[in-house]
C-alpha cells in the first residue's frame, strides 16, 4: 500500500469523525444574526460602497505578497473590537490567495503556555506544518519532510483541540491584483488569519509564511449591530446548495449571504462561496469543479505565472461553522462586496466536486442590466 493510500484510508476518514464529533459538542459563543435589513436600490448603492470604510467601525486591510519564496499577510492592525468587521483582502500578488479566519480554541491557548511557546509559533507547529506533512505525502513526487511530522500528537497526528477551532469566514478567493471585502461578526478571541491555497509544487501559501494573528477585545465597538446594506442575497446549504435571484444587474453590489447549515465534508472544512468570472482558462466549470478540492495533487494550485488556477477570482465568504450550524439549529450571515461588470459568473464552494452539491452555478450580468 502506497503512503498516499495508507494516509487516505487510516488517516483521512477517522479524522473527518472526530473533527464532526468535536465540532458538535465543542462550546461556543452563538454568531448573532444581527441585521439591520436595509436593502439599497441601485441608486444607493455607489455611495453606500464608496463610504464603507467610515460607517464600518472595524476596517482590517490584509495585503497579500510575495517576497522571494516567502509569501507575506500584512495585517493593517492585529487588535480590534467585537462586532462587524470588513475585511479588505488587497492581493498585491500575481497568485490567489484567501483570507480563511478560524478562532483558535482555549485548549490550543493552553497548550502554548505550558510549551513556553508563542500562540502563532504554536499553530504553525502542530497544524500548519503537520498538514503540509499531510499534503507532501498524497504528491508522489514530493519528499516527505519528517521535520512536520507531529511529535507531540503523532497517535492522532493533529492536535485533539483543532477541531474545535471554530471557521469565522473572511474573503474568499481573490484573484492576483485583485481586492476583495467581506463582512463577517467577530465574537472575542485570538484567530488564525491564513491562506492555504497551494503554490505548483504543492506549499501550502501558510506553510510558506501566510499565516497571522488577529486578536479581538471583549470590547463592543459601534459596529456591534450595524451590519452593512446589501443588494443582493445568496444562500447556501448542505441540502440544496447555493440558491440566488439570477437576475442581478450591473454594478456595484453587497451580497448578503446566509450560511443556512453547515456540514464537514471530505476535506475536514463546511462549505463556503465564491464568485468567479466564467471563461477565463481554468474558470471552464469542469475544470473549476476539480481544482476546489485542496486534497487532490492539482487542487487549489496557483501560479504567479497565472498557468495554475482560475484566473479571475472576485472573493466571497470563507466557511462559518459552529456546532449549532451543523445540528441545523443556527445560520449564520456574512456580506461580500463587489463590483459586477456585464459577463459570465459562476458560483462556487470550495468543497470536493461542487457541481454535484449543487454548490457551482452560473450566471449572466447583461450589458443592458443596471443603472
């Protein structure tokens, strides 16, 4: 049996169980589902965009970049309050890139102090490094670096808190040169700010150095209930995946999107929602529907030669996933800002095949549609 398989089968599937298992019963703060339900018509909408970063309390601008090998998060600031926060994921890179939030869990910031180890130092050791030891061995082509191998947990080869690590979202999947804003609420706590999209010889962009800390004070700022207006809505679910108006018009927009359950699927994460334009090399939806799967060998690589990968990611919503959202006793609600011009879209999850969850469809912004 080949050390891929041996992982597949002995690793894989009896992870995927615990991780569910500790997602349901793990404790957790509920994600309110404050809105101030303020649909704007089109003649709105601009200058609602435009003033985003005054009505928003909290405002974090991640810059994505590469310097030589080393591929950098630049966070505009590490420490903000509770509530509703934008994020502007600013991809100063010719590759694509995501900003995936997840709020590390006590037992994790425990495990720290007894090590002696910085919070960041920590993850990186036992989650961050044991997956790229995860993915080099599914490469056939790779050699196995047994200085990521996991030590300390190597009986259950990830720590037992990580599957309480709580998805909080973030932007989604941006192209190169391309920004991107997402509005999600943030309760207290210490998150993991990372992309772990995957360069061509399969390096996690976290393992290569994509990969910060953001803290949230239990301090209330305005933003606490005012969520943004929006002009569209999306949904998405386990059961009848993503269902939209397909009529959207031309121009600036916020999505508001409700994550009506979640589910862990086969590659340990819920689903989330991206938007995509259609027609540009890898967008081809069967070519797209292959990639959103970072365990396959080619699944999320991207290039800066722009060769690996859709071409024109545009953002969206990382995954939000509480044990209440996977008993179906929660939903949870983001926003995506974003700029549509006339064209194909398709959205998308990034979960293993999407089409057949119906988490992949396409639509058409008709020049004549808008303002």
């Amino acid at each position: 049996m080949s050390y891929s398989t041996f992982l597949s089968k002995s690793l894989t599937k009896p992870f995927i169980a615990v991780l569910t298992v500790l997602f349901i019963y793990a404790g957790c703060s509920e994600i309110p589902n404050t809105t101030n339900d303020a649909v704007l018509s089109g003649q709105e909408v601009h200058s609602e965009l435009s003033s985003a970063s005054h009505s928003s309390p909290n405002v974090v601008e991640v810059i994505a970049r590469h310097e030589g090998d080393e591929y950098i998060f630049e966070l505009s600031t590490d420490e903000i309050p509770t509530g509703w926060t934008t994020f502007r994921l600013i991809n100063d890179s010719h590759s694509t890139h995501f900003a995936y939030l997840a709020q590390i869990p006590q037992n994790a910031k425990d495990g720290a102090v007894e090590d002696g180890a910085e919070l960041l130092d920590y993850w990186i050791k036992h989650v961050t490094n044991p997956f790229q030891f995860f993915m080099d061995g599914l490469l056939p082509e790779k050699e196995l670096n047994f200085e990521n191998f996991p030590t300390k947990y190597e009986d259950t080869f990830f720590p037992p808190w990580f599957g309480e690590a709580l998805p909080s979202g973030g932007p989604g999947f941006t192209s190169g040169m391309t920004t991107s804003e997402t509005t999600v609420y943030l309760e207290e706590g210490e998150y993991i700010v990372e992309c772990y999209v995957k360069n061509a010889v399969g390096d996690f962009h976290s393992y290569l150095g994509m990969i910060e800390l953001l803290s949230v004070s239990d301090e209330f700022g305005d933003g606490e209930h005012q969520s943004p207006a929006y002009t569209q809505e999306v949904s998405i679910s386990s059961e009848n995946g993503i269902e939209f108006d397909r009529h959207i018009p031309a121009g600036e927009h916020t999505f508001k999107v409700t994550f009506e359950d979640q589910a862990v699927y086969e590659h340990l994460l819920g689903h989330d929602i991206n938007l995509v334009t259609q027609g540009h090399g890898m967008s081809a939806p069967n070519k797209l529907n292959d990639w959103m799967n970072w365990m396959l060998p080619n699944g999320l690589e991207s290039s800066s030669s722009s060769d690996l990968g859709p071409q024109k990611f545009l953002g969206g919503v990382q995954t939000i996933l509480t044990p209440e959202m996977l008993a179906g006793e929660e939903k949870a609600t983001a926003y995506f800002h974003v700029d549509l011009k006339p064209g194909r879209y398709i959205w998308v999850a990034e979960v293993p095949d999407p089409k057949s969850k119906g988490m992949m469809k396409a639509f058409t912004v008709s020049q004549g549609a808008g303002r």
